[in-house]
C-alpha cells in the first residue's frame, strides 16, 4: 500500500476512533457501521443522523461518490438532521402541556441529545459474505476492516441493510433502516425505510407515558458540501475553505405540486418525481472567473473537477394517514431551504424552550417556496456568497441547507407513520470528467487548443461554456439515479440480479507474472457468462487511479487462474475482479457483480527470483533523480522508491552514507531477487541528494534444492558473456552462497 493509501487508511481509523470514544459526554453509547460495497459510501450513527464534525473525509465530511476514486477525497456531505415534533404535548418532567415540542439529533451535536435521542440497537444484517480477497497470503480488502456484518438473510432485498432503532423523549420510537446494492445501475443511491410508532416510551429507562400525539412532524435537513478532492486539509488544495462547509451550494427542490403538468406526464423524466439536488455552483473565494468555476475545477494542473456530481434525495413513499398507507403525493409537505448556521440550527437548543422549539416547529411545517433555492439565486444573485445576510433565515453566512417535512400526523398510541426516500449522487464519470478538465484546463492556461465538443455533439470555442455544459449533464445523471430508486422501490426490490463474486480472490506475486486465481461459485447462476478483470498501476481507490481491463473470458472459455504477464518489476499492481451474465435477465445489458466485493488494498510486485552471484546485485534507478520521476516509477505514486535488485534470497540490508553512518536496514528474507526501498531512512526521514552505500551481506549458507540453471544471461564487469540462459550454474547440494559473503554498491541520489 503506497503512503497515500496509508494516510488514508489511517485518517479512516482515526475517524472511528473519535467517533467512538471522542466528543463530549456519553460516546461509550455511540457505534458506528459502514456501507461501503457500491459507489456510494458512508459510515451511520446509531443516534439516528451523522452530525456535523463526526465524519472522515477532508474536512470532517462523509458520504462519498465515486468511491472509486477515493473515499476519504469524495465526499459530499457536511451535517444532516432528524428532527421530530408535535403540538400540545403533555410534558411528565415539566408535568404540564406544552405548546410545541420538538426534538430530534443534528445539525450539530449538543448536550440536551442525550435527553431527547435514546439508543436502542443497531446492526448490519448482509445477504451473503463478503469474498476472502488475499494478496501474498495477507488480507487485502477494506471490507475486512468495514463489513462488520452482525447476521446474514439470504432473503434480504438488498446486498447490504443498517438497521438502526432509537425512542424519543417525545414518545415516538424510530426503526431506521438504510439500504445498499452493490448491482451497476443502483449503487450509487441508499434507501432509508422509517417506521415511527407512537410508543410511549420517553427515556432512557424505558418508561412510558401513553398519549395522543397533535400535528406531528418530521423532518430531514441536508448541508451537502462538495469540496470533495480539491481540499486535502485547511487551505490545502485548490479548492476554497468555504466550499468544505457548503457556502456555495445551490439546491433546487420540484415535485411539490402534483398538478403540474410533467409531473403527470408518463413521458417526462419527472414523471411524480418529488425530489431535491444539490450541487457547487462558482465560489467568490476561488482564482477563477465565474463562468470558469462550474464543477470547480483544478485551474493549475490537470483541470480534474472536484464538484462534477449532483445530490440529493427523492421521496419513494409516504403514509397518507395511520390508517391509510398509500402513498400521499403531497409529501414532503415542507421543502424550504434554510440557513446552515442560524441560531435555532447551531444552538445547543433545550427541549423545554418553548420559544426555540416554535421556531424549531416552524421550520419543520412551512410549506413550499415559490422558487427553489438555486431558482432564487439564479435570479437575483452571481454568487451564492450574495445572499449571506439578506434574509438570516435562509443563510447567515455560513450557506443554506434542504430541508423536507412530512406531516401533520396524528398518532394515537400504537400509531405507526412510515418514510421511505432515496438518497443518490451521480455526475461525470471519472474518464470523462478528466478528459473535459483537461481540455478546458489547456485552454484556461493557453497551454493547448484541443477540439471542444459539446454534449450534443456540436463544437463551441468557449471552454467556459463548455465544461459547464458537460457538468450539467449531471442533473440527467441524477434524475436517471432517482428513476432506478423509484423502479427498485415499486418493483418490490426484484432488481435484476448480476451473478456473485467469486467467494475467494487471491493474487501472488511471482517472478515472471502475477498469479490471480479465483473461486467458481458463479458459474452456477442463470447466465453465467465468465468474468473481467481490472488492474491500477500505483494507487487504488484514489483520485489518481486509472482502472484497466487486462483479462475477460466468457461463459464457453471460462477459466479461475491467469497470469498477468505485463506487469513490470518495480511497479506496484492493484485488481479486481467481476462476475459477468449474459444480459438476459437484463433486456440484453450484461451485468457485473459489485468491484468493491474484490478490489484489493494491498499491492501486488512483479518479483525476479533470486540471483546466484553477488556480482548480479543492482540499484535502480541509479543515479535516481527526482526531476525524472516520471521516466522512473511514475510521478503520482512510489515516486520516491528505489529498488534493489539481484539479490540473493537470504541476506541483510544496509544503506549508509558517504561518510558512513547508517541510515536504513532490513532484513530481506523472502526469497526474491527484490527490495523495494521508499527512500526513507529508519527514523522517516527522507534521504537528501548525495552519494550512498548498499550492503549487502549473505545471512546463512544456501545450497542449490536442485540442478540450478541460469534463466537469462550473465556478464562480467565489462560486459563478457560468461553464462548463457540455460547454462548450468550449481548442481544439485552445490552451496551457492556463504554466510558472510558481502557485496557494496555506490548509488546517487538527485533532489
């Protein structure tokens, strides 16, 4: 794993680490789980919403698209919310009605949750195991680490399903459940399924007091944020600090009137659609013009885009009444935009404060806007940063949240109210969001003139004009993302299905190849047809990664081993492979079992057996230069390594420099010609340029286990053929070494 991926790995076990045992009181109560098997991926609190603060991304954000390109680096979401409330409730800790009361967990954590929000249970359920992927006899999935699954249901709608129970001080018990799908067409939106039953229940201790619930609301806010990869910390990267928390997102929420005539229209995309997105509109903080800013792109080196995505949510189902579980189309009631940082949102807000808990209740049953919040803008307004302090209940200056409501319910104890809505993200693909950067970021630059094609297959000069017509084309991406969650929904769940992954996927380095092999368990579903296999060069699930297709077969040459015989030595391979069908069940549209059931996380090496002569022993690059990364290991990853080769199987390490002191050792003992060293010295420092000394030093006799031929040629000093490929070097019990035998190579170093 290269020291990216590390960083990586590590800022995901800090997150849970602090999300477990960090904030300010009760956290002992606080879990956590993970859905990360398809292109949308997140972790879920146990208290009911992810709370601003608490997540792993830069920035303390989460839920990432297109997770295939970084977890941590594609994150969407700054804080969310749950709230709950009702009018007229009889209050046992006051013991008088009140007006109003409203409680619920997020925007922000706050002393009163504990009071309001009580933990009940949460697990993972999954329809099968996740596959044993291993590389060089190690573990090598994130899903070792994620997929923490508490019980499996081979009849489970969906791959993989949080269940989620909390009960309120308001009485109200809420069974959250969240499902993925790891299929190619629906895994990149989540379903959310709320039951909320009047139980009576009003705290920690279970106790219950039983009465009828008046107008009740709930209610969800969203501050999506889509900084994404183009912050890697504060001020790191080229995107502004502002967009890490959503100042200039724009939200665009249709469907609230039923009458309208697309909504009725069977042959419209919005075809009873009710639904929000979300999406980064240009940032006044930003060294870009305006028009220029559209998906905010990398202006100084490689254009790449880190806002090119659409998000947001579109409603599934919503209980007419307790007694009535149609669908109401009218629902969510409330789809007003709202201030991220108003005080009724960022205050640690008492239950028992009748004044906040109006506003708060306010908020929660507004009605609709005349105009969504992006219409507003776009009418009144250039950049979203305009509208701070106009009206402090829409935004106060830190941006503006979604919310929607649905309501008024009255539950009568033992009523039951139930949500179902889907949450998605789509937008560019990664190819195409490179190949539009780059052409745009070329002419931005007057470094380049390349051909501007538009979405419609026209040509435009304008780069401007053109990067953001291909953002744009997000917004059909999106819808098309809530169509699929609409289907899946109504349909009952019955997706078409992709075959299974393989139920092991193991890869080994060798000498001459790379050795992947699998299991056969797919090979007996309906359609069976063979598999794919993909391989990245360097990094995995980064920005960076660029995923190749190195093998196929299909059903009638299907095979469960292949040798990948490109691979280079010095350079560091990651895979993963898919079940494939046949497209029958599929209107004839192949499909693929999920890439993230095997992709691997540990690196792969094209490794040379050991050599027979110390005189064999290399350091490349040598001299190594950083100015020729590029020409050398590659500039985006392992660019500072440096490998020793020839080596014999068993020997010590040691570098030093000129003047003698060491600087780095190991001990290399499994049995390959190779080492790779990441220019590091013992304490992490490192190495400056100058001129250094490898050592290498023979640790015990070895012998020939056999007759031990040379499998390429061999020189002297000056370049004498003295063996010939096949010669025969040592006989079988020959010693080919001697403990103590020892060789030095000079190399320099260039930085």
């Amino acid at each position: 794993m290269n020291l990216k991926n590390q960083i990586k790995t590590l800022i995901l076990l800090f997150a849970g680490f602090f999300l477990l045992i960090g904030s300010r009181e009760n956290l002992s109560a606080q879990e956590w789980k993970w859905l990360r098997i398809g292109e949308i991926q997140c972790y879920f609190s146990n208290r009911g919403t992810e709370v601003e603060g608490e997540g792993y991304g830069n920035n303390t954000n989460f839920l990432s698209w297109p997770s295939q390109y970084g977890t941590v680096e594609q994150t969407t979401m700054r804080q969310t919310c749950m709230w709950i409330g009702c009018r007229n409730f009889y209050d046992t800790r006051l013991g008088r009605e009140m007006s109003v009361k409203v409680v619920g967990v997020g925007p922000r954590d706050a002393e009163e949750r504990k009071n309001m929000i009580f933990e009940n249970e949460m697990k993972l359920i999954g329809k099968y195991s996740a596959p044993v992927v291993e590389v060089d006899g190690e573990l090598a999935s994130d899903l070792s680490l994620y997929d923490e699954v508490d019980e499996y249901d081979p009849d489970l709608p969906c791959d993989r399903m949080i269940v989620i129970k909390i009960n309120t001080s308001i009485g109200i018990s809420v069974t959250k459940k969240i499902m993925a799908f790891s299929q190619s067409d629906h895994n990149n939106y989540f379903i959310y399924d709320y039951t909320f039953k009047n139980t009576g229940i009003i705290n920690r201790d279970g106790d219950r007091h039983e009465q009828s619930l008046d107008g009740v609301y709930f209610y969800f806010a969203y501050r999506y944020a889509f900084s994404g990869e183009s912050l890697t910390g504060y001020s790191e990267g080229w995107g502004s600090n502002t967009s890490s928390w959503g100042a200039n997102t724009l939200n665009h929420a249709f469907g609230s009137n039923p009458l309208a005539a697309r909504f009725n229209d069977p042959d419209s995309p919005y075809y009873q659609m009710r639904a929000f997105y979300a999406y980064y509109s240009p940032d006044d903080e930003r060294p870009v013009a305006y028009e220029g800013d559209w998906g905010c792109p990398n202006q100084d080196e490689d254009g790449v885009m880190s806002g090119a995505k659409f998000a947001g949510n579109v409603t599934l189902h919503a209980d007419t009444d307790v007694d009535n579980q149609g669908d109401d189309i009218y629902q969510p009631i409330t789809t007003w935009y709202v201030s991220s940082d108003e005080s009724v949102w960022s205050s640690d807000v008492s239950q028992i404060d009748e004044i906040y808990m109006q506003q708060r209740y306010e908020f929660m049953s507004e009605g609709h806007p005349e105009k969504s919040h992006a219409e507003m803008i776009a009418e009144n307004y250039l950049y979203t940063q305009e509208y701070e302090e106009v009206d402090s209940k829409r935004n106060v200056g830190g941006g503006t949240s979604q919310g929607q409501g649905y309501g008024p319910y009255d539950l009568a104890p033992g009523d039951s109210v139930r949500i179902v809505f889907a949450q998605g993200i789509s937008g560019l693909c990664r190819e195409k969001n490179r190949e539009v950067g780059w052409n745009w970021v070329q002419h931005y630059n007057a470094k380049g003139n390349p051909e501007l094609m538009m979405p419609d297959k026209s040509i435009t000069s304008d780069h401007n004009e053109y990067k953001k017509a291909w953002v744009f084309t997000g917004i059909d991406s999106v819808i098309k993302t809530y169509r699929n969650a609409m289907n899946n929904y109504q349909s009952g769940y019955s997706l078409p299905e992709a075959p299974p992954p393989p139920d092991r996927f193991t890869v080994t380095s060798g000498g001459d190849r790379i050795r992947l092999s699998w299991a056969d368990n797919a090979i007996s579903t309906a359609g069976f047809d063979g598999y794919v296999v993909y391989r990245t060069e360097g990094n995995v699930l980064d920005p960076d990664a660029v995923y190749k297709k190195v093998f196929e077969c299909n059903a009638s040459n299907a095979v469960h081993t292949w040798d990948d015989t490109s691979a280079a030595r010095g350079f560091h391979y990651f895979y993963y492979i898919q079940s494939k069908n046949d497209g029958s069940n599929n209107g004839g549209t192949p499909l693929y079992s999920g890439l993230f059931w095997t992709v691997t996380n540990k690196s792969a090496n094209l490794r040379r057996r050991a050599e027979s002569f110390l005189s064999e022993v290399r350091v490349v690059p040598n001299p190594y230069d950083i100015r020729s990364r590029m020409f050398q290991f590659g500039e985006n990853s392992y660019y500072d390594q440096i490998v020793f080769y020839g080596l014999p199987p068993q020997c010590k390490l040691k570098v030093y420099t000129e003047r003698g002191d060491l600087i780095w050792e190991r001990e290399h003992t499994d049995g390959s010609g190779d080492e790779i060293w990441n220019s590091l010295t013992s304490s992490r420092q490192i190495i400056v340029s100058g001129i250094y000394l490898l050592y290498v030093e023979v640790t015990e006799n070895i012998y020939a286990e056999s007759d031990t031929y040379a499998w390429h040629k061999m020189y002297d000093k000056n370049r004498k053929l003295i063996y010939d490929k096949g010669d025969l070097l040592y006989k079988d019990g020959e010693q080919i070494y001697k403990a103590g035998e020892q060789v030095i190579r000079k190399f320099v170093v260039i930085r």
